[in-house]
C-alpha cells in the first residue's frame, strides 16, 4: 500500500515519461530549493522590519511621522530600479555568479543592520539592500521559465512562493520567540537579534547555490546532470523564435501585448492588496487591544491562506494548463474582502475574516508570472525584459501608492485605501478576460509557440532548397 502510494506521489509529481521524470527530479532537489529558499529569507527579512517596528525599533531609533513608510518606499524604489538590469543580466553573464554574488552582499548588509541607531542609517541600508535582494524574484522566475514546461511551471513557482510566505510567517514567530527569550541578552534588544538571525544563515543558502544553480539549459553545464539529461533539458521546451540581442529587441518588445498587459495586470495585483501590507492587520489589532505578541502571531495566518490558495490554484492551472479562470476568481476575491473592511463590521470576526480571506489573493505570485512566461515563451529577451519590468512597474506605483492611501497615520482604519482596493481588484477583471483571449489567439496563429528541432530542421531543408533554385545552372 505505501509502496503504490509512493508510486502515484511520483507519477503525479514528476510524470512517467523515462526522460523528463529523472530531469525533475535532479531540478526539484537543486534549483527549487536554493530559490525557495532565498525568497523564504527574502519574506523573513522584509516581515522582520514591520516585526521589528512594533516591538522597540520604534522607539529605539525614535521614529517620526511617515519614516516607516518612507523606509519601505526607500526600498522598494532601489528594488525597483534593479529589477529589468537583473533579468537581462541573467542572459548574458551565468546566473550562479549573479545570484551567489546579490546573496552574499544581501546577507553583509542584513548583518550590518542590527548595529544601526538612526533612522536615516536603517533607510540607506535599507536602500542597497533593494538593489541586491532585487534579483531573488524575478530572477527565480526566469530560470523557472527556463527548465520547466507549462504543465510544470505553476507548481513549480507556487512552491517559491510559498517559501516566501513561510519566511513571513516566521518572521512574526521568531521576533515573538525573541520577545521572550533574547531580550537583553548580551546586551541587544530582541528587534537586533533577528537581523543577525537572517543575516547567519543566508551564508549557507548562498554556498549551497554556488555548487547547484545550474544557469539555463543552453549552457548544458551542470555537473550533475548527464549528458543525455543537459540535451534533453536544453531542447525539450523547445527554441525561442527569438534568442539574440540585436537592433530588434526593443521594437519587438515595445510593441508586444504582453510587455504591457501582464505589467498592469500584476501592477493593480500590488494595489489592490496593500491592505494586507503595511502593518493594517497588526495596527487595526493593536487599537483593539490585542498584545504585542498576538500582533506579531495573529496575521501569520494570512500565509497559511496564502499557501493553500496560491498552491490550489497553480497545481490545478497546471492540470488544465490554463490560468485566467483562478485570476477572475482573485480579482473577485479583493471585491468580496475590500468590501468587508469598507463595511467596517463591529465585531472583530468579521475583519479577521476578511484579512484572512484576502490572503489567498498573494496566488498571483505565482500564477500570473507562469502566464506570463506561457505568452512570452517564444522570444528570449521579451521573457527576460518582461520578467523584470512586470515587477518594476508595479512597483512604481506601490511606492507611492501606501503614503497616500495607507498612511501610517490613518491607522486603524484605512477606508479610503479599502476604497482604492475595491476599485483596483475590480479592473482585474476585464484585463483577464483580455489576456487569455489574446493568448487563445496567439496559439491559434502560432505566434506564441517555439521551434522545435523538426520545425528547425525543416527551416534549413527550406533555406537549403531556396538557395539551390537561385544557383547558376552548371555549364
């Protein structure tokens, strides 16, 4: 009985087919991991901020007004910036050095932080540590996009995610955990301990991808791959039409629906859940009444729904290899929770309800970036160009988008920016619709597919044939 079990458990993750399934094996116990595990440290060190704010950073460097929001602004603009420059890097230079080199720098400047006493030192460090920690995201999904096919890809990038939110969760455990047992020790308030915490066992995760980050299968590189395995990986998916980077790069890219359409889809994404950001839980409990230990444990939960719906969404999307019926199902899910929050329910089970319920809306995460490299699959550098700008641009509005409509000093309640939830999650409805029938299109046209090496060989019985008719008849 548990031998058969197993036997389904492999079949349902890995396939059948005697040369894919060794393949993903050897991935899933290599690269979704490091990635998985960089953007668990990711989400632990972003949640350790907000953790930290409320339990004696504060006070400790005296901050004033909006200089919290201004620290995550800060952040996000550098993050921002870096994000288009990471992904194109990561076609030319191999992606281990790229990766291992933000890792380790990430990690020195996580470290320097628990030494900090002003506000304006944690905002610049805050700073750099943006443009190095930029790459983690985005980047994972482009070598995603690069290993593994559509019916594979969701799954895949629901695991990352969930990483994430894991490390967010623990963020809120360990800065509670610390509360209550670090506090003082050698001398260090407990809101420092955990940046040493983070920065301590980055420095593994990073030697670990130094040995296993297998750069793209073009390469045919990793070393623990067999020869079979590295050609079978570097043709299976299929050729981009499009693998150069030349005078066409940018018109192409600038005049495709996708450089576009997946941006501002991903973008009002960003918007509409700011109410899950921005400590609005954690504040909206503390004038409640709830203690600063509930605070940092409470909205975990808001991970654990995260986990479930962005993982029942992808693996199912990967069945059907479809994904614009879930992303309908998101977008009226912010219309559903928004509309909770704008009622302002007396009683505080209907808030938790709603925040909770809203925390399945991080599935796009994953969902939306597996679509995207589903439409952009067929040319290397819009996947790539896309894969950063689809992040940078939502960015460029979440920036600014909490000091106006989530200012720290509006709290606890953030209608107007409930309001702006409500608006932005019901505009993700038609642009669903628009893309999956673009999408329907370009497969029925074949502007989305790649080459394979039948369509590659017959290309070159063509050029050959065409280049003999137009040879001089011999004398």
């Amino acid at each position: 009985m548990a031998r058969s079990a197993l036997v389904r458990l492999r079949s349902f993750l890995w396939g059948n087919d005697p040369k894919d399934a060794p393949l993903l094996v050897k991935l899933d116990f290599t690269i979704l991991p490091y990635f998985s595990l960089i953007w668990f440290l990711f989400g632990l060190s972003r949640s350790s901020y907000g953790s930290a704010y409320i339990s004696g950073m504060k006070e400790a460097l005296d901050f004033k007004g909006k200089d919290y929001n201004y620290l995550n602004t800060t952040y996000l603009v550098v993050y921002t910036v870096c994000q288009m420059p990471g992904t194109s890097l990561l076609t030319i230079a191999p992606p281990k050095y790229v990766f291992v080199a933000a890792n380790v720098t990430w990690s020195v400047l996580t470290l320097i932080t628990f030494k900090m006493n002003h506000v304006y030192q944690i905002i610049v460090l805050n700073a750099f540590e943006g443009g190095f920690s930029a790459i983690a995201y985005v980047g994972a999904h482009f070598i995603y996009g690069s290993w593994y096919r559509k019916s594979e890809l969701g799954t895949r990038a629901a695991v990352f995610v969930c990483f994430g939110h894991l490390g967010s969760m623990a963020g809120g455990w360990i800065q509670a955990g610390l509360l209550e047992s670090l506090a003082g020790k050698d001398g260090l308030p407990a809101w420092r301990w955990i940046f040493i915490i983070v920065s301590i066992i980055t420095i593994p995760t990073a030697i670990f991808g130094w040995f296993f980050i297998p750069d793209l299968p073009s390469h045919r590189n990793a070393w623990y791959l067999t020869a079979e395995e590295k050609e079978h990986a570097a043709t299976r998916l299929g050729q981009p039409r499009k693998v150069l980077w030349n005078r066409t790069v940018f018109k192409r890219v600038l005049l495709s629906w996708q450089f576009w359409l997946l941006p501002t889809i991903f973008m009002l994404y960003s918007l509409a859940i700011q109410m899950e950001l921005n400590n609005v839980f954690q504040l909206w409990m503390a004038s409640r009444g709830y203690t600063i230990v509930q605070q940092n444990n409470y909205p975990t939960g808001l991970y654990g729904v995260a986990i479930v719906g962005t993982i029942f969404y992808s693996v199912i999307s990967d069945k059907i290899q479809s994904r614009w019926q879930f992303s309908l199902a998101i977008g009226i899910t912010f219309i559903i929770g928004s509309a909770i929050l704008i009622a302002n329910p007396h009683a505080d089970t209907g808030h938790f309800f709603a925040f909770y319920l809203l925390g399945s809306t991080y599935a796009p995460q994953a969902l939306w970036y597996s679509w995207m490299a589903d439409v952009t699959a067929h040319d290397f550098q819009l996947r790539a160009i896309t894969t950063g700008f689809m992040n940078s641009f939502d960015f460029g509005f979440s920036t600014w988008w909490p000091l106006i409509f989530y200012p720290v000093t509006d709290a606890p309640n953030y209608r107007k920016g409930y309001i702006a939830s409500l608006v932005t999650g019901s505009l993700i409805l038609p642009l669903v619709l628009l893309i999956a029938y673009l999408e329907k299109k370009g497969i029925q046209n074949g502007t989305l597919e790649r080459k394979f090496e039948a369509e590659e060989a017959e290309s070159f019985e063509n050029e050959a044939s065409n280049v003999e008719q137009h040879l001089p008849e011999k004398v």
